[in-house]
C-alpha cells in the first residue's frame, strides 16, 4: 500500500510524527510539505525532534490569501499526486493545506482519508470551519478523533465513512512524556511561577482593538505570562503599533520547538490559548487552561472542567485558572495513545473496497 501524507502547517508536523513511525512500518509512506508553514521555528525543528523524514516534496507555497495560498496548493500539487498515484491521499486537521489537498486529489480519482475528521465549532467565520466540513464532505474515510466528531459526522450523513480512532495527539505526546521523563501526575512535577500564553487565530490578532484587550488582559494577570509569539502575532503588533514594552508583566518569547512546548506547559501554572491543539495538550497533562474564543471543537475539555472559554477579562480568567485546578475531573476521551496504528489498520481493511 503506497500512503502520501500532505502536511503544511505547525499542528500538521505533530500529527505525521506518531503517523509515520507507524505507517512507515507496514506501507510506502511519502511526505508532501506544502511549505505553508516555512520558518525553522515553525517547521524545520518539529521534523527533526520527531524523528520524521525530510519531505518527499516541498511545494514551497509560503504565506498568501486564502484563496491564492490554497490554489497554489492546488496546482502545485496536482503533478506530484499524479506521479505518485497513492493508494490514500492522507490529509491532517482544517488548514488551507488540508482542504487544498483533499480537493485536488478527489479530482484526480484519488481515496482520499481525513485524519482529525468531524470537529466542528459551528462558526462560519472561522476559515478553518470552512475547510473541516468542505474536507470531510471531499474524503472517502474520515478519522474521527472522539465520539463527538462521530456523531456530528453521522449528523452530516456521513457515518457510513466514519471511523473513530482517537487522537494521534496522544500518541505523541505520551511518547514525549517518557522520552523527557515528565510526571505523569501533576502534583509530582515542579510548576514555574509564570502563565504559558498563545495567541494567533485570525479572529484574535485581525482586529487591533481585540488584540489590544488580550494583550490587556494577560498584563493584568496575577502572575508573569510567557506569551509565545507566533509569527502572525509579531506582524500584527507591529502594524497596530502593540509594543512589547508596553506590557512589562508579559515575555515575549518566540515559538517553541515541540519538546520545549511540552516540557513548558508541563509546567506551567495555567494556559491561556487560542490554539486547538494546546488545549488538548494541556489537558492531557492537566493545566488548567482559558480559551479565548467564543466556542470550541474540543469541548470534552470543558466538559471535564480543565478549559473554559473566556472572554479577554483579567478577573475572568485568573478565576477559572484557579477554579479548576480545584475542580476538574479525569477522562479519557481523546483515547489512550494507539490511534497511530488505528490508523494504519484501517487504511488498510478500506483500501481494496
Ligand atoms: C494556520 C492554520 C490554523 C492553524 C495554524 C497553526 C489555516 C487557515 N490556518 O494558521 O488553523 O491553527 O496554522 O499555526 O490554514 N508566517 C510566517 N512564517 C511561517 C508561517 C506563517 O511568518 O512559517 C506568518 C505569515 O505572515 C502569514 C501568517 O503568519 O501570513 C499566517 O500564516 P498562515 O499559515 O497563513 O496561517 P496561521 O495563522 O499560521
């Protein structure tokens, strides 16, 4: 079986790790990185601390539109795919390279499986939104990471396609665990004094008003944040005129290589995020952790009561931070680390139907 997986963006390269170590084993694995993501900090380094190949390819599509990103993608792509005729076309998560690569290749007649298949956050603003529901309606198998993306799959008549096979996010970050020989247990592990701060979804750093209340909010907090700066952050400081020295509880720090990450937020008192994947990752390791946003796909975490969502409010987030450190229970909803080789067993059984 010859599997090509599309990457392109930061939580892609997480993904592919556990993914490759156990595709690789039993199939013809090709990496294609379409080169959205392009920074070493934002790339490079994820690829060598997880032990994964250089891509097959790289389409060195870089930073654009929407849509000029997205069909560069697309016709970039469109040869390589062609030349390779993989027996799956295997596409991560709701980034512009997702969808990108989804599309091009069902044009092609090529079986096309969504891994992190079903997440929904039922807001059409978002542009990841777009890409979840557009992929998953595109692909012949959707992998669904919980039971929830199951049923909002069924909901969308796609059950017949659907398979749960928990997240390949645990895989990683258990092995990471071991590796860096982190606690498992909270109360065994040594927490800093600092808050662990990320901020990059368009809909937090588009607006200079927004922005500004964030970065207000984190400043107000009662202990130091650590806010690791994603490059769309940085640029849209600097052309709001945000200057970092006008927020002297905040740190400002570049992004951190995955193992670095990990060990942080192992560490950190509390989390305040955009991202879907941190908020996952903290929960896992039990951080109590805010989301600003309005809603969000991973709402087992707030169902267990280690996320809520917040709006940009010192007092609001500082208690939550403390409420559930007292509060929230534990569960397993993510699975317990083996969805990589759900994976494989599945591509395979679907791939002669
Ligand atoms: C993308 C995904 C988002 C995911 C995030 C993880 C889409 C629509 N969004 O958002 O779902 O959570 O990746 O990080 O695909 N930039 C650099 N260097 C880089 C990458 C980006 O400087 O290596 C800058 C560019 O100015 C670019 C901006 O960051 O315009 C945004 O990058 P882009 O890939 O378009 O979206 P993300 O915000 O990273």
């Amino acid at each position: 079986m010859k599997v090509v997986s599309v990457v392109g963006a930061r939580p892609q390269f997480v993904k592919l790790a556990p993914v490759h170590a156990e595709l690789s084993k039993v199939a013809d694995h090709l990496i294609i990185h379409t080169g959205q993501h392009y920074d070493r900090l934002m790339s490079d380094s994820f690829f060598a601390d997880l032990g994964i190949p250089s891509p097959t390819t790289n389409l060195e599509v870089g930073s654009a539109t929407h849509a000029a990103q997205t069909g560069r993608i697309m016709e970039t792509i469109e040869p390589e795919l062609s030349r390779m005729k993989p027996d799956w076309v295997l596409v991560y998560g709701d980034t512009n390279s997702t969808i990108a690569a989804a599309l091009t290749a069902v044009k092609l007649n090529l079986r096309v499986a969504h891994l992190e298949a079903g997440l929904r956050s039922f807001n059409r603003m978002m542009p990841e939104e777009h890409n979840r529901v557009l992929t998953d309606h595109a692909s012949d198998l959707c992998l669904a990471p919980t039971a929830t993306a199951v049923k909002n799959l069924e909901r969308e008549g796609l059950g017949h396609r659907t398979h749960l096979v928990g997240d390949v996010m645990v895989d990683v970050l258990h092995q990471t665990m071991s590796k860096l020989e982190i606690r498992v247990k909270r109360s065994d592990r040594t927490i800093s004094p600092s808050y662990l701060a990320t901020i990059h979804r368009q809909e937090n750093t588009d607006s200079s008003e927004r922005l500004g209340q964030i970065l207000e909010a984190l400043n107000s907090l009662s202990r130091r944040v650590t806010l690791l700066t994603h490059p769309r952050l940085s640029a849209k400081m600097e052309s709001f005129s945000l200057v970092q020295s006008n927020y002297g509880q905040i740190d400002f720090i570049d992004p951190l290589p995955y193992l670095e990450l990990v060990t942080a937020l192992a560490s950190a008192p509390g989390l305040v995020t955009d991202s879907g994947g941190l908020q996952k990752e903290a929960f896992l390791l039990h951080v109590p952790t805010v989301t600003l946003r309005t809603e969000t796909e991973w709402v087992e975490t707030i169902e267990l009561g280690w996320n809520a969502l917040a709006e940009a409010h010192a007092a609001k987030i500082e208690d939550f931070l403390h409420l559930a450190a007292d509060n929230a229970v534990e569960g397993f909803p993510y699975g317990h680390g083996d969805s990589a080789s759900r994976v494989t067993q599945v591509l395979f059984e679907q791939a002669n139907r």
